[in-house]
C-alpha cells in the first residue's frame, strides 16, 4: 500500500486565443458555477479523500459550459482537471475510475482536436518537434492547460489500467510529448506540473529498445530540480524531488530527507487542502520507510 500511495504522486504531478473567448448566452454562468464549486472541492474531505458532492458540481457545471460552447477550450481543460480531481480523490471504486477517466480522455481528445484544428496542423501537433507547435501556439492562454490536463488524465488512466496496457498503447510517448509542449510554452504553468511529469516518466517508465528508448534516468532528477527551482514551496516538488533522489541517488539522501521533512511538518493550504494533505501523508510514509532502512 505504501508503494502504491507514494507512486500515485508521479503525476502531481501533467488553443488559439479566440477559441477562449465565451459567446454571450448562458456558458459564463455554467463556468461560474464550475469555478466556484471548483473551489469548494475540499469542503467534507477526510484524509485526504473529498466528499463527492462539490466536485460532482464542478463537474456538471464544467459539462454543461462545454456543450453550450463546443469551441471554448477553457470549459474543457476545467472540465478535464475537475474529472481528474474527481477520479483521484472522490471516487473510493476501481470501476468508478475507470468510468471518471474514460470520460477525460474523450474529452481531452476533442479538445486536442479543436486545438489541432486552431492552428491547421493536426500532424504538427501529434507528430512535429514539440518546440515548434509551441511556437505555433505561444500566446494562447488555452494551449498549456489543454495539454496539462489531458496528459495528467491519461497518466491517471496508465495507473488504472496497468503498465503493460499503458506502454502498448503508447501512453509513455504521449505523456513525455505533451509535457514537453507544456514546458515550451509555459514551463511554470502549475508550479513546474510538466517539469514534474517529465520527471517521473523518465523516473518510472522502463527503457525499452524500440518502445521507449528516449528514457533517460539522468533527466528524471533535472527536470524535478527544475520543477523546484520554480517553485521550492509547493510541497509536490518537494515531495518528488526528495522520492526521486531515494530512488536513483541514494547517496544524497540527507537533502531527500530535509525535503520530505519539510512537505511532512507543512501546513496544508486552503486552497489546495485534498491535495496536500495527500502529499503529506505519502511524504510521512516515505520518512518512515527511508529511516528504517
């Protein structure tokens, strides 16, 4: 159970301007009521696990703005991040799960879809270097949220459905593009999210001839200390920098040690109260387990 909770942690941590603006009608007020029982996730948690009501809003509301604007990518990255949190940290059943994430990849996919078609090229963005659908797609305030969220459902879908189904269908390659997209267009987006992700796909995944070999254990601590550098309080780069240097350089081990310390002793914040109390209790874990070996 310790091994598996501390995992989960892997992927906390992954569109043109127009197709953001909201049409006059009804969808402002469905992302309104979104946003604000967004923000409410946290109210009933136990440990770390939400009560399923706020979010459930959050999630109705987020679909509800998403049929009445097809063409806003902002209602579907909400939509994608609220059926995260909704997977990870409202459902208690593996089949609940499976139905919550199944229906973020069809979402992610139409989003990447619609993003794909707002700059002409489906193949740029699929198949083409990352850095130059960046370059295609800087100044979007949609782009990097599309593709954070998406790669973060799909890295919770892998979870679900198990490593080998995950490697067959492709799953690592799509997680390491889409965060390199993200961290060419806005590597600080979510305190460094890609920088993380990218971190524990080449801390996790195994190298493969043929399958993956672009995995590189030497990048899993770069880009997490990147990740950090950014943003040394959030208690997620924190908690991964300080799992990933146990896990592949265990002679640093006393800086590891300080920084599960630091996530473990921490105040979880108002805002992000489910998550990080999450994070605490897998950084206690880790301690636990780290001092007794």
């Amino acid at each position: 159970m310790r091994g598996s909770s501390v995992r989960r942690c892997g992927v906390f941590a992954l569109a043109l301007a127009t197709l953001g603006v909201a049409p006059s009608g009804a969808e402002p007020d469905a992302l309104a009521r979104g946003d604000a029982a967004y923000a409410r996730r946290g109210e009933g948690q136990v440990d770390g696990r939400a009560a399923p009501g706020p979010i459930r809003e959050a999630v109705v509301a987020y679909e509800a703005a998403a049929r009445e604007a097809p063409a806003n990518l902002e209602a579907q990255w909400k939509l994608l991040r609220a059926l995260f949190f909704q997977a990870e940290y409202a459902a208690t059943e593996t089949s609940a799960k499976r139905t919550i994430l199944a229906r973020g990849l069809e979402v992610g996919r139409e989003a990447e879809a619609r993003l794909a078609e707002s700059i002409g090229n489906a193949t740029l963005l699929g198949q083409g270097a990352p850095e130059m659908a960046a370059v295609v797609l800087q100044g979007s305030p949609d782009a990097a949220p599309v593709c954070f969220w998406s790669a973060v459902v799909y890295a919770s879908w892998g979870r679900v459905v198990g490593p080998m189904r995950a490697l067959r269908e492709g799953l690592a390659e799509r997680l390491r593009r889409e965060a390199e997209l993200v961290i060419a267009l806005d590597p600080a987006y979510e305190a460094g999210g890609a920088h993380r992700l990218l971190g524990r796909i080449h801390a996790e995944v195994p190298r493969l001839p043929f399958v993956t070999p672009w995995v590189q254990r030497e990048r899993a601590l770069a880009e997490l200390r990147r990740a950090f550098a950014l943003a040394p309080d959030h208690p997620a780069n924190q908690l991964l920098l300080g799992m990933t240097i146990l896990e592949l350089a265990p002679a640093e081990k006393p800086e590891a040690l300080e920084l599960l310390q630091r996530v473990a002793t921490g105040s979880p914040r108002h805002d992000f109260l489910v998550e990080d109390v999450g994070v605490e209790r897998m950084a206690r874990d880790l301690l636990a387990k780290a001092r007794n070996d």
